[in-house]
C-alpha cells in the first residue's frame, strides 16, 4: 500500500510541474563562401520565322529635280575686251536673291569636240578670266535681269584678244522658300563646274 500511494504522488507531480523558460536565440552564422559557377547550358533551338508584315502605302512623290529650273540658250557672240549681254526676261532684278544662277561657255573650235567652261571662271586655255554681273535691263527700261560677262587678264586688267564663245547657257535654280538646307544639299551632290553633271541632274539638254 506504501508503494502504491507513492507512485500516485510522483504521477501528480509529474501532471502539475511546469516548462522551463524558453532560451535567448544564438546569433546568426557567418555566410558560407559562394560556389563556383557552374558551366552554361547549351543554347536553345532557334524560334520559327514569324510572318511577314503587311506592305506599307506608298509616299507621296517627291518635288522633281527639275521643279522651276529655267535654261537659256544663246549663240555665237565675240568680244575683244567689252562685255556680252545675255537677258534674262523671265527673272527680276528684285527677285535674283531668290535663285542660283550658273552660267556656261560653250567653245567648239578649241578642241575636236564641245566643252563647257564655266562662268565666272578661267577661259580656254586658261588664257583668260571671265567675270559675271547681273544688272537691270537699263537699255530697254525694264527690271529684267541683264547677264553680264567680261574677259580681263589674270591682273584684273581687260583682255584684248577676240574670243568667241560658239554659244552660251544659263541656268537659273530657284531656291525653296525657307530651305537653304535644300539647296546645300544639292551642292554636296552636284559639281556646278561641270555643266554635264549640271544638266544630267536637271534632266538639261546637253
């Protein structure tokens, strides 16, 4: 019987006792190194071709290289020193700012075949230098732009010698409203030297 009330009392204490409190958490570990890389995988298979967009609408046509351009044609003529006078009675004297105007020499007789020379520029040979102005038509009393060329000598004085051009051309280019830029384009692609390249880019008679 003295056994038997004596695990009784060790089974109640055992029901009645209570958790100890629980512990402070330990301080956090130092970071592992880091690993090797591991070796990169093997590239995927190519994706299929999508398909092909629709076709885009069509511009507007551009402005052509040859839009307002005007040429004048002129004969033989010779000088000994004075001046030629070719008139341009489609361009103003007011209104020439707004246009490029190139000028050519057409010499026949020099060689076995037609060159341009330009003008203002050297002549033929180099022998001369002719030089340009654009003037009013006084003679007529008109505003008409007047092209002016004399010869002189590398000096600047007057060259005596009669020279003949077997004809003459002038182009005149007018200059879009407000787009200078245009126009310095057209210089990077054309040689204005060059009446050939001139005429070819206006679609000119050559």
């Amino acid at each position: 019987m003295l056994c038997i009330a004596a695990l009784c009392s060790c089974g109640k204490d055992g029901q009645d006792g209570k958790d100890g409190a629980q512990g402070a958490q330990g301080q956090q570990g130092q970071q592992g190194q880091r690993g090797e890389q591991g070796e990169q995988g093997k590239q995927g298979e190519q994706g299929e071709q999508g398909k092909q967009g629709e076709q885009g609408k069509q511009g507007e046509q551009g402005i052509p290289g040859n839009a307002g351009v005007m040429m004048y044609t002129f004969g033989s003529q010779t000088t000994n020193g004075g001046y030629l006078f070719y008139p341009i009675p489609n361009l103003k004297i007011q209104d020439a700012g707004n246009y490029l105007i190139y000028a050519y020499a057409g010499d026949y007789t020099s060689f076995n075949y037609p060159i341009w020379l330009p003008v203002p520029g050297p002549g033929t040979l180099t022998t001369y230098v002719t030089t340009s102005t654009l003037y009013p038509d006084i003679i007529n009393g008109t505003d008409d732009c007047v092209y002016t060329v004399r010869l002189v000598q590398h000096d600047g004085t007057s060259y005596m010698t009669p020279v003949t051009f077997d004809a003459f051309r002038i182009v005149v280019v007018p200059i879009p409203a407000g787009n200078i830029v245009e126009i310095a384009k057209i210089n990077k692609l054309v040689n204005w030297s060059n009446y050939k390249e001139v005429a070819k880019h206006f679609a000119l008679p050559e």
